[in-house]
C-alpha cells in the first residue's frame, strides 16, 4: 500500500517549471566536417560565397568563417547544378527530377532584434519536370546557364531544344530555340542527330551569342539571339564534353572524350587553326570532363582540366592537370586525389575591363573532400581550411571533447601544428570571404574536439565556434614497424629514391588533399585518449593493446622509444590468447619534430583492445583496461604499479582471441539444441527464491603485484551486495561487448571518503560489463621521495550490482550536488574548492542509475530506465546549465543518451528527469555510439561517416551561426517575383506558343502536391526527424515562403471572364480564323482536360487574326507544299486579336478555357503529324 499512499510524488511548481525553460532548450546548431555525397559546387563572385549541393537534396552556402546557410530539399532529390545569379544572393538550383529552384539569402529577425540571413526556397519551375512525366526523358534538362545581365535562364534539354526563363518571373519566355532551327543552317553532309544539350556558354563582352554545344560528335553552334539565327558552327567530330570562352569573346575552347582540346577562333568554322591537342597522348585517354582557359598578366595562360590520363596506366586515377604554358615546356603539376572529382571552379578578382582574368584560387570539389589551390603561390600550395575539413580523412574510431582548455595549452598545440604545416599550406589569406558573421560566442574558454582514426592518427580541432578548424594532426603509427615494411618502403611517398624520380615521372603528379581511406594495418586504429587540459598530458590506446604517453615538447629532439610490458591475465590458467599480435615499436633513436613526443609506450598483455582509460596529471598515474582487466602505471617513473584480472572461467572462451568474438554457428542443430537448454534450465529455476550469492574471489588477480595481493589478503576490503528487485526488462541482442563481463567499461580517479568520512584518499574506480566495482586506495609517496618509493595500491571495496548491467560511468559529488573536480581545476580557480563532507557517488549502468553515500555507500536515490522505458544508456555525462536570465544560477545535472537515440537530463542528486528529447534516429547506430557531450550542455556526434552534427541542451550556451550578406541598393529587381499580370482580352498580341507552364503546372497539382522546402524550427523535437531536413536556420519565420502562383482552387461557379489571361489562351481545339483559312486540333474544353468529352460543354471561341504581316513565302495554300518549317514560320507570324463575340460566349458557357497551344513539331519523327494537322487546315 506505500506505493498507494506515495502517489506519483512532487509534481513540478510554476517556478520550476519557468526555471526549466531558462535553463533547458534542444537545439541542433550546426554541423561541422564534409558534407556527405556532394554533387554540386558553384561560387558568387561578386559577394564572396560558396554553394555546395548533395545527393540528398541539401544546399550549403559558406562564406568567411561563421558565415553558413542551410537548407534542404523536401523530397531529397539530388542537386545537379548551381549557378548563382552574382551579386543579389540568389541561385538556381538543377534536381535530378528536372526542377528548377530559386533560392535566396533573406534577413529575418530572432530573438532581441538580432538579424540572421535565411537561406530559403522562393520559387519552384516544375515545367520540364511534368513535360518528362508525360513525354519521357526527352524533356528532361541536361544542363543550364545565367546570362551575363542575369535576366535570362538559359535550359538545355535531353531532346536538343533550349528554353529561354524569365528570371524576373521565373516563367518560360516565348522563345525556344529548336533543334530542327539549327539544324537547317547547317550544310547537309553535317545533318545528323547532335543529341542533347550538353553545354550553354555565353559570349564574353556580347550578351546576345551563346554558343550551343551537343554532345553527339562535337557540334557546337554560336547562336545569335538577337537574329534568332546561327552566327556560326563548329564540328570536332569526338563527342564535346566541355566548352569555356576566353575572356576575350574571340576565342573558345573544348574538350572532348578522347582526352584532347582544341582552341577555336569565332571566325573559324569546321577546321580550327590549332591541331586538336592531347596532353597525354598519343595513346588512348580518358575524356576530359571539364576545361577552363584562364588569362594572366605578365604570364602564361593558365589551362585547366579534370581527366584526360591515359587509360591503360592511370585510368583509376581521380585528376585535375593546372598547365601554366604549354604541356611539354610551361609549368605543370598533376593533382592526384584519392576520390572522384565532382567539380572544380577557378576564382579571382573582380576586373572591370576584363583584358585578364589573373585567377588566384582553384576550388576542387572531390567525393570526400575540398581543396583549394593558391595559384599565386610559385608552388601551387593549398589552403588550409578553416571549415569544410575532411573529418574523416581516415575513419573516426573515438572521439573526445574537452572544454575551458587552458590558453597555454591552446597556443602550443596552434604552433606545433602551424610548424608541421609549413610545407604545405600557404601563408596568403582565406580566399572565401563573404557575408559576416554576428554570432556572440559565450564560450568561456577554448574548446577542443580530438579524434582518433583508424589509421593511428589524432587530430585536434578548434569547437570553440561555428567553423571547426583543424589544428594539429599526431601520428601514432610511425612509431611501429609494419609487418609488410620492406614493401612499404618502396611505395612511400616519403622514399627519398621516389623524390629523385618524381621529376622524371609523366605525368607530373602531385598528391593533395588529406581525404585517405587506406590503412596499413588495423591495430593502429585509436580506441581511447585522454587529454590533461592543464599539465598537456596526452595518453592514446590502441587495438592492439598499445597505450603511449606524450609530454608536449617545443623543440625537435632523436631519441630511441621506451616500451614497458605489462602482463594483465598473468599465469592465468587455460587462458590461451588467439587474436592479432603486438604492434613492434621501431628501434634505435627516431626524429621527433616539435610538439608532442612520446615518452613511453605501455604494452599491454595480452595485446587486446583497450576498452577503458584513465588519467590523472597531478599523481602521473594512468589506468587502461581491457576485456580481460585493468592495470595501473606510473608514467612519471614508468614503473607498474599493479594489474587486475577481471576473468571468470565463463569469460576464458569468449576473450581467448578477436576470431572469437566473430564466430558464428556453423551447426543449426547445435543452435538449437542450446536454445532448448536453455529453455529447460530457465523452466527449473523460475520457483527458486532469488538469494543475495556470496562474493566470489575466484576474479581476483593472479597478477604478481605485491600490492594486489595485499590487498587481496586485507581484511579490510569490504564487499556490498546491492539489493535490487527483478524487473520486466526488454529482450535485446547483447552485442558481443555486453556478453563478456570480464570486460572493464569505466575506470575513475579521485579523491574520495571512502575509508572513513573524514579523509580523502586517492582512489581509483575500475568498473565492469557484468555490473562489478572494484574501489582501490591509492598511496602516493611524497615528492621528494617518489623517485625512490614505489606508488602502492590496495583493493578497499568491491561492489556488485544484482541485475548485473554493464556500468558505464561513475562520478562522485560534493554535499551540493557539484561534480568533485580536478586538483589542477581549484590550482587554476576555474572550479570551487569542494565542501568537506556529504560526498556521494553516483553510479550509472546501462539500465539504471544509483547515489551512493559515502564512504557507508548508503544507497540514496534510483533512476531506473530499462524497467520503464524499455532502453539502455549508452552515454553518461554532468553538464553545467546558466539561465540564459539570470548569470548567478548555475545547476548540475546528469545527460544520459539512450539505444533509443533520445537525450535525458536528470537532475543531481535527485536523479529526477527534467528534459527528454530525440537527438538521433535509434537506427542511427553510428550516430549513437559516437556522440560525445561537454561540461556545457552541448554535443557532437557523427551525422554520416564525413560530418558531426552539433545540438545544445541549454537553453543559453548555444554556438549556432547566425550571419548576414548585405546587398548594395538595386541589386535585387524592385519588383517580387510574380506570375504575369492578367491582360484585357480585347488587346491579347501574343503568339499562342510555346505552351505555357501555368497549366501544366495547375493540372499537376491536382495529382501531385507542390514541392516544399522544409526549414527548422528551434524547439524541442519529441519524435525523430529527417537527419538532414531537421538541420535549417533557426530564425526562419513560420511564413513558407510563396512560389509566386495562385495555388487556390479553381471554382467553376465563381468564373468570371471578363479578361483573358495567359491561363486563358486559345487551345488547339478553338478555331482560328485565319484570312479563310481555320487551325484545328479538334474538339477540346476545360472538362476534357479531365478527360470528360460532353458535347454539350464544348465552347467555341471565334478569334481574329491579323494576318497583315503573313508573308506569301511564310503560309502555303497548297496542301502538298506545307512542310513543317512553312507551318511553324507561319505560327510565328500570326498575331492574334479576340474578336468581341469571345466574351459572350464565355459568359453563356463559364467552363474554365485550357491554355494548350497548337502541338509544335520538335523533329523530323512529327512530320507526318504535322502535315495531317496542315491538311486539317487545309480543308477548313
């Protein structure tokens, strides 16, 4: 009945309840890393700004550093292509689907009057995509361009035709430019099938040529937009790839799929004054996917392409060739990646005359990675990022973030790495330099994300703000011998015999880039690291049991390395270790440049991966643990000082060898024969009473440590079984870490009351997966005497919990709930000296969390987790939370990240839940086992295998960019986008073609809903969200932005038509008079369109035509000369007028007119389509 009788306790007050608000809020802030499968990339240079679009429909734009913009496409379709209209901060964007998108950076305000740039979705132009629907892929679009007055859309298409879009509008224009046109201005032995658009470049210095390129054998056209004829053709006769104008307008160049290029004049036509050239010939090459042609003052012109090697030696390679000069004479370097090329572009400074281009930067965009190339720099040097890094430039294996990182600490760290980067990167400014950045950074001190990789490296990275910029890279792996090392010599690149040969190799390659895949041995990956953020202690563990200590050194110094063994299972009997082998560190004196050196490696036995590590600067003590136990080291010294075993006989199998662990049945009758065993044995046990079992020491250390056995023989270590009731728990699979409870989860320093309550003794804390706590007491000579005196250590307490979970955290708190800092955090005064007494531990496992007093270990308060919710902790933290109101209120609490994905705070010591949200999708494992949380309330974690996602839980400590790009006056056009006004049908003069998109557009919504832009929100997200649609600017306003078309129902009922608009022009099946001659296409009305055909809805709509300006060579009156030019010659001269009896008729029928145009004939297949309709007309 207490149960009955408790009730469901305390609710929360009002107070508390606003107090929550000020102190809690979710948020995902940013991201940080590469975005995952770029597709597109494209730069504004007039302001500055770089766009990068995905394969999941994701758009970016960067500017300088803390200047980003975020948005996403609803339907996630990838971006094929980018152009920005330069200097309004706008862009159109190519999906896959062939729709067109028109984006803008607009200024809203947040909170405080504070202004944020919001990138966010204007207009959608879905036309083509509704035309391929219908007609198949010839309606899709294959490539676009902006004219130089940026009024002007210009769209290739699979069929050959290109569009013309009004960007004022952002609405097909009347003019398109067909295929059959061109065709007909070029001599007969050269008509064949060109195929699709492939390229559109506008004439420098003549906005009215562009020169039309298609793929199908080289054909390009100069097109004269103001003639609406050809200015000229050219035939290469290998399918055209790429075309890129000279600054000059005379000149232009392609490149084609058998890895030549060819330099034209304008005045040239089928035989251009240079010879095709093929850089990498004469045998047969890859095509060159893209050229630019770019002049320099003083200098040599600068040509630059992406592929062409030759096929049968370097067709795997991934390639963009810079030739200042000519191939065989000028300068010419071969940038050699290691993942495919998307797109590279080629930027500058503004120049009003346009006499040289003077590039200075090359953006290559590649599958994992950005480099950007200083081609002011004599030696073609990169640019060192300071955002879009390749995080994963090897496989991040573990990670750890670190806040109020001392500045002596901060500064040495920035100069080791500036000195291993010398070489390498070039000292000239950040090309990338638009927008600006007004985000307050609240952050109290700097902030460190470190990395570990599968290679051995550890990279360090400045997290203090938005951008996340790469600092120093450690490698861990040059410290080893490889088992393969005689052949890794000749394949380094760092082989002195392959430097003398480089010069002599063709092509001249040239590695750039930091994205590498490839590992030489998978013991060097990184598992643990742990970072003294006051002393610089660094201690990294690996795969292979390996832990190294590094001491920070500013001087380059030789020295041999000093290994010290360290045996963990010891003598232990029928163990018999099967897995991988110790790494081999290298011998004799090895070069260390500046920055941090080892100072010892630790081997542990057997060389299994470490799985808990510990470190604590101010004693010079460490603590790893493995699956099969723990030890402790005196790295100061470089002395044991003891080790642990953790194995039980059940454990002897599972941790015998890595092949172990990934064993599978090879026997289905086997399985399931256990299965029933099981089965049975749980049957027979189920009535037994469960009884708290004596402690076993059969897990005690065989270890010869002389203070293991002390304190195993001690009569003072007190074992405390801890009660807990059996719970209802959720059946899961136990990965094969959970199935060994040998295994050493947590290991914890500190100094605690765990003798009496009135002395501190130095402790450390191991815990394991099978829910045992050993607590040993620490003696530490004096420092006078440490050289002489050995540090001891003695098994004090043991702990085990009932329901055996694996425990994944342990810290301890003073009588006010603060966590018990660091000695070094009270020297530097950046935490409180602890209060003398009421110290409690809190101690987390994977299914429930418990405050223990000490040093009795009274339990306290329980927050249990599996037995209600069905989850399991897989993260443990305590984060200090301000009111973003009020300064002086600061209050700890505990951060638990479950399997689920979802995010808990709990309050400490009281272990009650204030906040629970999604963080991640619970299918996200990745994503889960990476995340990491700081003192602050933030977190990271892997949002794909290139990029972390940043979140805040505080409601004031948030690092989010928030930025703007100003625009000059006029710079956008006055008008907002709209559709066309409606004209008074007694003056409608326009040509009934082409058709146009307002119908198709308004017939498709009724089937397909409209394309949206989805932008976040900043709240508190309770269900799981698209992992890249939840990632927007958080000041976008709750208005969705307008397509700029009247999406309202059409009601039949309330149709007036007094005017007729473009939504109203004629159809094919309205009869046209046309000087005695009637236009037909049959019979058609507004409910035929749904395809009802009733006779009695049909309306007539008599129309006059003013044939004034019918030329006798553009209409024929003889069936059998009508051809399909003469009919389209004559659709263009036709100027309609809508006779007065129009009105009247509609009035009398209010059916809604569609707006199909007579069918216009694209090719020679409709020629007999055509004639049949000329006939019709013909005949009326």
């Amino acid at each position: 009945m207490l149960k009955f009788i408790r009730g469901k306790g305390s609710q929360a007050t009002a107070d508390r309840i606003k107090l929550q608000k000020e102190l809690f809020s979710f948020n995902k802030t940013g991201t940080h890393g590469f975005p995952n499968h770029p597709s597109a990339v494209a730069y504004d240079y007039g302001l500055g700004l770089v766009a990068v679009g995905t394969r999941t429909g994701l758009l970016r734009i960067y500017g300088a550093p803390g200047v980003e913009f975020y948005s996403q496409l609803e339907n996630e379709t990838e971006i094929r292509q980018i152009l920005f209209i330069e200097g309004r901060a706008q862009l159109i964007t190519l999906s896959a689907d062939s729709c067109l998108h028109l984006w803008e950076i607009n200024t809203k305000s947040k909170e405080n009057d504070v202004k944020n740039g919001v990138l966010e979705c204007v207009k959608t132009f879905d036309y083509f995509r509704v035309e391929a629907l219908k007609e198949g892929s010839i309606k899709q679009i294959t490539t676009i361009a902006v004219n130089c007055n940026s009024d002007l859309l210009l769209v290739g298409t699979q069929m050959g035709n290109t569009y013309l879009v009004d960007l004022d509008t952002f609405d097909l224009s009347d003019q398109i430019i067909y295929q059959d046109v061109i065709l007909q201005n070029i001599p007969d032995e050269y008509k064949f099938n060109p195929g699709s658009v492939e390229v559109i470049a506008e004439q420098p210095l003549n906005p009215n040529k562009f020169l039309i390129g298609y793929n199908n054998r080289g054909l390009l056209v100069l097109w004269d937009n103001k003639t609406l004829s050809v200015d000229n053709y050219y035939f290469a006769n290998q399918q055209l790839e790429s075309v890129f104008w000279l600054s000059n307008g005379q000149q232009f160049i392609s490149a084609h799929n058998d890895g030549s290029y060819i330099v034209w004049k304008i005045s040239d036509n089928l035989h251009p004054a240079d010879q095709p050239k093929t850089p990498y010939g004469p045998f047969p090459c890859k095509g060159i996917n893209k050229i630019i042609w770019k002049t320099v003052q003083n200098n040599d012109d600068f040509i630059i392409f992406s592929g062409g090697m030759p096929r049968a030696s370097y067709n795997d390679k991934n390639t963009v060739s810079i030739i200042q000069g000519t191939p065989e004479s000028g300068k010419h370097h071969v940038l050699d990646f290691t993942s495919k090329v998307i797109d590279f572009l080629v930027i500058g400074p503004q120049n009003d005359t346009k006499d040289f281009d003077n590039p200075t930067t090359l953006i290559v965009l590649v599958e994992e990675e950005i480099v950007l190339v200083d081609l002011t720099h004599p030696e073609w040097l990169q640019h060192k990022l300071p955002y879009l890094s390749s995080v994963h430039s090897s496989a991040i294996t573990c990670c750890q973030h670190y806040s109020a990182v001392s500045d002596q600490i901060y500064k040495k760290i920035v100069e080791a790495g500036k000195v291993h980067n010398t070489a390498r990167f070039t000292t000239n400014e950040w090309p990338i330099n638009g927008g600006q950045s007004v985000a307050n950074n609240l952050n109290a001190g700097r902030e460190l994300l470190v990395t570990g990789h599968e290679d051995g490296s550890v990279r360090f990275w400045d997290s203090s703000s938005v951008a996340l910029q790469h600092l120093y890279t450690l490698m861990t792996n040059k410290l080893f011998l490889v088992s393969d090392d005689d052949i890794a010599l000749i394949d380094s690149d760092d082989n002195a015999l392959n430097e003398t040969n480089a010069e002599d190799e063709w092509p001249p390659f040239r590695k750039v880039g930091t994205f590498d895949p490839y590992s030489d041995d998978p013991r060097f990956a990184i598992r643990k690291i742990s970072l003294c953020i006051y002393t610089g202690s660094l201690i990294i563990a690996g795969t292979a049991g390996q832990v190294i200590v590094f001491e920070f050194n500013g001087e380059a110094i030789e020295k041999p390395l000093i290994s010290n063994q360290l045996n963990i299972v010891g003598d232990k009997d029928g163990f018999v270790w099967k897995g991988h082998s110790q790494l081999t560190p290298k011998n004799g004196n090895i070069k260390f440049e500046s920055g941090y050196q080892p100072s010892s490696i630790v081997q542990l036995q057997p060389p299994a991966s470490v799985t808990a590590l510990a470190l604590y600067a101010e004693w010079g003590l460490l603590a790893a643990g493995t699956a099969h136990g723990f030890a402790i080291f005196d790295y100061l010294f470089r002395k044991v000082v003891s080790t642990k075993t953790t194995l039980n006989p059940n454990d002897l199998t599972a941790v015998s060898g890595g092949d172990a662990l990934i064993s599978r049945r090879k026997s289905f009758k086997k399985s399931l024969r256990e299965s029933f065993r099981r089965l049975r044995k749980g049957r027979s046990q189920r009535g037994d009473k469960r009884t708290a079992s004596p402690t076993s020491t059969a897990a005690s250390s065989s270890s010869p440590s002389k203070s293991i056995e002390e304190g195993r023989k001690s009569p003072k270590t007190e074992v405390i079984q801890i009660e807990a009731k059996p719970v209802e728990r959720q059946i899961e699979a136990r990965s094969a870490e959970d199935s060994m409870g040998s295994m050493v989860r947590c290991l914890y320093f500190s100094n605690a009351f765990i003798v009496n309550n009135s002395t501190q003794t130095p402790t450390l804390w191991a815990a394991t997966n099978a829910g045992n706590v050993f607590i040993y007491t620490m003696v530490l000579p004096s420092d006078d005497k440490r050289a002489s005196e050995d540090v001891s250590s003695q098994l004090a307490k043991e702990i085990h919990l009932k329901h055996r979970a694996p425990i994944v955290a342990i810290q301890i708190i003073d009588g006010n709930g603060v966590p018990l800092p660091d000695s070094f955090e009270v020297q530097k005064g950046v935490a409180k000296i602890p209060t003398p007494g009421g110290h409690r531990v809190l101690i987390c496992s994977e299914e429930q969390f418990k405050l223990f007093n000490l040093p009795n270990l009274k339990p306290l308060h329980k927050f249990k987790l599996t037995a209600h919710e069905g989850a399991r902790a897989r993260r443990i933290a305590i984060a200090q939370f301000i009111s973003k109101t009020n300064d002086s209120h600061l209050e700890y609490h505990a951060l638990c990240l479950s399997n689920q994905g979802d995010v808990s705070v709990l309050s400490v010591p009281e272990l009650k839940r204030q906040m629970q949200t999604q963080c991640t999708k619970r299918e996200d494992i990745n994503g889960i086992s990476s995340l990491v949380f700081t003192r602050n309330g933030e977190g990271f974690y892997l949002h794909s295998s290139s990029e972390f996602r940043r979140f805040s839980l505080s409601a004031r400590h948030i690092v989010e960019p928030i930025c703007t790009v100003d625009l000059p006056e006029g710079a956008r056009p006055s008008k907002p986008i709209q559709q066309r006004p409606p004209i008074a049908a007694a003056s409608v003069t326009e040509e009934p073609i082409p058709p146009k998109p307002q119908r198709e557009k308004a017939i498709e919504e009724k089937t397909q809903p409209e394309e949206k832009i989805i932008h976040e929100e900043k709240e508190i997200i309770e269900e799981p969200l698209h992992e890249d649609k939840e990632l927007q600017n958080d000041c976008a306003d709750e208005s969705t932005p307008t397509s700029g078309i009247d999406e309202s129902p059409v009601n039949h009922n309330d149709f007036e038509p007094p005017e007729i608009n473009y939504n109203t022009l004629p159809e094919p099946s309205d009869e046209i008079i046309a000087d005695e001659e009637l236009l037909t296409n049959g019979n058609t009305n507004g409910n035929a369109v749904n395809g009802d055909n009733d006779s009695d809805s049909q309306l007539e709509l008599d129309v006059d035509i003013d044939v004034s300006n019918v030329t006798e060579s553009s209409v024929k009156t003889n069936s059998l000369d009508i051809t399909i030019d003469s009919v389209r010659d004559h659709l263009a001269n036709l100027s309609i007028s809508v006779a007065p009896e129009a009105n009247e008729a509609v009035k009398k029928n209010p059916s809604p007119i569609p707006n199909e145009s007579l069918p216009i004939i694209n090719s020679h297949e409709g020629a007999i389509e055509g004639l049949e309709l000329c006939r019709k007309c013909e005949l009326h």
